[in-house]
C-alpha cells in the first residue's frame, strides 16, 4: 500500500494497513530488550510503558513519527504505550467499542471530559470527539497476526460518527459488515481511537505482541487539560 493510499484509507476507512514499517532484522533487538516486561498472570498486557528505552526510541523512530506526521502534522508525537501480549494463558475477547479515554496529568472539571478515572496511578477521562480526532495509534506487530490470534475487526467509516452509545456501536455491529485486519510482524495498522473496533480470542498456541503506540497534535487541550506521558 502506498503512502498515498493508507493516508487515503484512515482519512476515509478510520484505519489502514501499513505492512513492512520495520524488518524481521531490524525487530530482533526490539524482542530482545522487551522480554523484560512481562504481564502479571492472565492479563492482557502492560500499560504506559513509553518510558521504556526500547520503547521510546521505537516511538520516536523516524518510521513511525512518518506515519503519525503524515496524518496528524509535524507537531505529531507519542504520549502512551501499550504492550498487548496475547497468548494460551492470557488470552481475551474485545467486544465492539471505541477508545475514549486519554491520561491526563491532573483532573480539571472542564465541560466535555469525563467520568474520570485512574488507572495503575494515571488520571484518565473520557475526552470529547474533538480531542480525539487529534489522536492516532499506530499498532507495532511484533508477531505474525492471523486470522487464527486474534486480529482486530473493524466497522469501516465509525470514525466520523463522533462518540457512540453502547446501543449504536451494537446497532452498527449488527447491520454493518466488519472486516478482520491481518499483519505480518514488522507492519503496523494506524488507527483512529473512534473508529469501532473489537477482537476475538486467539485459536492459536503462537504469540500475538503488539506495541501499540498512540500520537497526538497537541499536548494541551481547550480548557488547559494537558495529556499525561505513559
């Protein structure tokens, strides 16, 4: 897929498939320094973990700040991290939803944002459909996704709802047809945080580790509530 094209697909479809982003050569390293983060028993993963070395200059690697620049401007860059590790013992269903929360470095009550919460010690709330537009994850494979592990689903075009209720993301998911993204290691898939998604467990014994990085045009929202680094 050319640049042009998945510009095209996020702008149109709420996310794209960019395969080959880093090489099986050049993710090695990247395997090796992350084999020290390891989630607790049967969970999904480990949350804010861009403070990581390895971490960081994946996130800040000129591959991927392409990506986010591309779509989101030059004053693109990273504020959260998450490391998904799905697998036989931690293995999890993601029903249809979209992602509406964002860390924030202090609770302001600012019309538009909430209910907050916090989570492992970060401020989150629930942010209003302008914020999020302003936001991108672009989601690192670091293991083949098949249709056997869990890939994601998408309902192509939710973006440009804005924020729906739980009765209209299962209206959509019920006459809108999905369509399952697959990866190979090293490719990434870009994503608006409102476009509806889900996942389905994995069939598979194989891993399915996903660096999922999340971008922003801007540190500072109206009302002054600033995004917290995770």
């Amino acid at each position: 897929m050319s640049e042009e094209d998945w510009q095209k697909s996020i702008k149109e479809q709420g996310y794209a498939a960019v395969p080959g982003v880093l090489s099986a050569r050049e993710l090695i390293p990247v395997l090796v320094s992350l084999a020290d983060l390891k989630p607790l028993p049967h969970r999904a993963g480990i949350r804010h973990v861009l403070s990581h070395p390895t971490v960081t200059v994946v996130a800040h690697g000129p591959r991927l700040m392409e990506i986010a620049r591309a779509v989101l401007g030059d004053s693109a860059l990273p504020f959260r991290a998450t490391l998904f590790d799905k697998t036989p013992d931690a293995n999890w269903l993601v029903s249809w939803h979209q992602d509406t929360a964002l860390p924030l470095r202090e609770m302001t009550d600012t019309p538009g944002w909430g209910p907050w919460s916090e989570k492992e010690g970060v401020i989150y709330a629930h942010a209003p459909s302008s914020a999020l537009e302003q936001v991108l994850a672009l989601r690192l494979h670091l293991d083949d996704c098949t249709a056997e592990n869990g890939p994601l689903r998408f309902l192509p075009g939710t973006h440009e709802l804005g924020i729906l209720s739980e009765a209209e993301i299962e209206r959509h998911a019920t006459f809108q047809d999905p369509v399952e993204v697959l990866m190979a290691k090293g490719g990434v898939i870009a994503m608006r945080p409102l476009v509806v998604h889900a996942s389905s467990k994995s069939r598979s014994q194989t891993p399915r580790r996903i660096l999922h990085i999340e971008y922003s045009s801007t540190k500072e929202f109206h009302g002054g509530l600033k995004l917290a680094t995770v």
